[in-house]
C-alpha cells in the first residue's frame, strides 16, 4: 500500500510537471490559445495583466474548497497535491528557464505542447488524482444536475478559446484547435497503456488439447464457448482467452501446431480486469 502511495504521488508530480513545461516551452512563447485553467489563465493576464502563477494559484484553491463542499473530502484529497503542486512548479520555471521559445514553428509547438499536456494529464489520472482547476466545475455540475463531465469539458473549453479569439489572430485559433484536439487523443492513448490487450476467439476440432495448451503451457485463462457452426451445424465449443501482445505470437504457433486448419478471431480490447491481469493468479489445485 506505501509503495503504491509512493509511486501514485511520483506520478501525479511528473504529470504535473510536464503540463507545466508545455506551457512554458511552447504554449505561451508562441501565443497559443488552449482552454482548462491555462487557457483561462492566459485570458485573464491580457485582459487584467494579472501574472499567470497568482491566477492559476488563487482559482485552483477557490475549485478545491469548492470540491471540497460539494464533492467531499475523498475527491478533494485526490486533488490536493495537483492543486497546490502546479501553481507552485509553474512559478519555478517562470523564475528559471522563464518562457522560452524552443520553435518559431506554431504548428510544431502545438503538436508537441498536446503531447506533453495529454501525457501529464494522462499520468495524473492514471494516478487516480485530478489535476484540480476547470476539471472540478464539470464534475460539480454532474453531480447537481446529472449533465455529463465529457459535455462540461468541452462547453468550458469552448468558453475559454471563445475568449482568447478577441486578441489573437485566426491562423492562432486554429493552431489551439489542433492543440486541444491533440492532447485530447494523447490522453486517450496514454490512459489505456499497459490495460490494452488482445482477445481471441479459436474454433477448431482440436478445442480440447488447444484448451489445455493455453492453461498449461501458456499460463493463460481460457472459456468455451458453446458453438454450431452455420454451414455444417457441428457442435465444438469456441475457445476464448485474453492474452498481451507478446504472448499472441506463442499463442498462434500453439494452436497451428495442435491444428493448422484452426479458424482464429483475434481482436484489440482496451482494457481487462480480474485474475491475471489487475489481480494475481492463483492455482486451484
């Protein structure tokens, strides 16, 4: 449990920290335009010139007691580190690397500034922690009146570019259409990473000694499946396993081995849970 904690707060600071470094080498030096709280940070330093690490601070603070009330304590600890974590990293690299422009390219920096924020909010999640800021009124909402988070994302995102457009050129707004739409994809990979595997589905003659191939020599789970074929309306049952992607090449050459005629379905799942693969094994005897 201490190492998971451990490993769980190395994380939500690394994704943290990278989400920052985005802004500072690419987002900002090159007049991007992005929505959550940077984008809203963004806005009010034109308009108001009020500095980027005191907004950041003071509205992270104000959605966590708002999370606080109104989500409880367990969501607000989840988002303590990242709420006083991030203001405080961001004002670290505004005092030393400052904001530096590594590309004058600004289809470059969006591409790689929505690598580095999906990644460090991927990271974050995957910690099961909130980086805190605009994720909270979206999950406020939800709660009070059952509208979805993925609608109040993107309805506040939408609100955020909305008000960077009246300072900044149109090639810019879309330059920040590709930014959001790129750290929305990254975010998507990176959650499931290390969860994806590959299900499949084997029908053959041979379904006993395949069965037993798996369990045994693979060390894999296995679950027939009662089955007619729709041509000759022979009963078999259909062989079901779930295994990684570096064991499906061990997989394919057991079962061609047992019978080379063996019909296979192999297909990509997102993600697996129970005995095997969130759980650890454990061997009836």
């Amino acid at each position: 449990m201490f190492h998971k904690t451990v490993k769980n707060i190395i994380g939500i600071l690394l994704g943290n920290t990278l989400y920052t470094l985005a802004i500072v080498l690419f987002i900002v030096p090159n007049g991007l335009i992005t929505g959550g709280s940077t984008g809203l940070a963004i806005a009010t330093n034109h308009f108001f010139h009020i500095p980027m690490t005191l907004f950041v601070t003071i509205f992270n603070v104000a959605m966590f007691i708002l999370g606080l009330i109104i989500l409880g304590k367990a969501f607000a600890l989840t988002t303590l580190l990242s709420t006083f974590y991030f203001p405080f990293i961001l004002g670290v690299f505004e005092q030393t690397i400052g904001y530096t422009r590594l590309t004058s390219d600004p289809l470059l920096a969006a591409l790689l500034a929505g690598v580095m924020v999906g990644c460090g909010i991927g990271i974050v999640i995957k910690c099961n922690a909130s980086t805190g800021g605009m994720d909270i009124p979206p999950l406020v909402l939800n709660k009070k009146y059952g509208i979805p988070v993925s609608v109040g994302l993107y309805v506040f995102d939408f609100l955020i570019l909305l008000m960077q457009v009246f300072y900044t050129n149109q090639e810019m707004v879309l330059y920040g259409i590709v930014l959001v739409f790129t750290y929305s994809i990254v975010l998507d990979k990176v959650l499931i990473i290390g969860k994806a595997q590959t299900e499949v589905m084997i029908v053959s003659k041979e379904y006993e000694k395949i069965n037993e191939a798996i369990i045994h020599e693979l060390d894999r789970g296995s679950t027939m499946l009662k089955s007619i074929s729709g041509y000759m309306k022979n009963e078999y049952p259909v062989v079901m396993t779930v295994v990684s992607n570096r064991e499906l090449p061990k997989l394919n050459e057991l079962v061609l081995s047992i019978d080379d005629h063996a019909f296979m379905v192999v297909s990509k799942v997102n993600e697996v849970r129970g005995r095997g693969f969130t759980f650890k094994k454990e061997y009836i005897q």
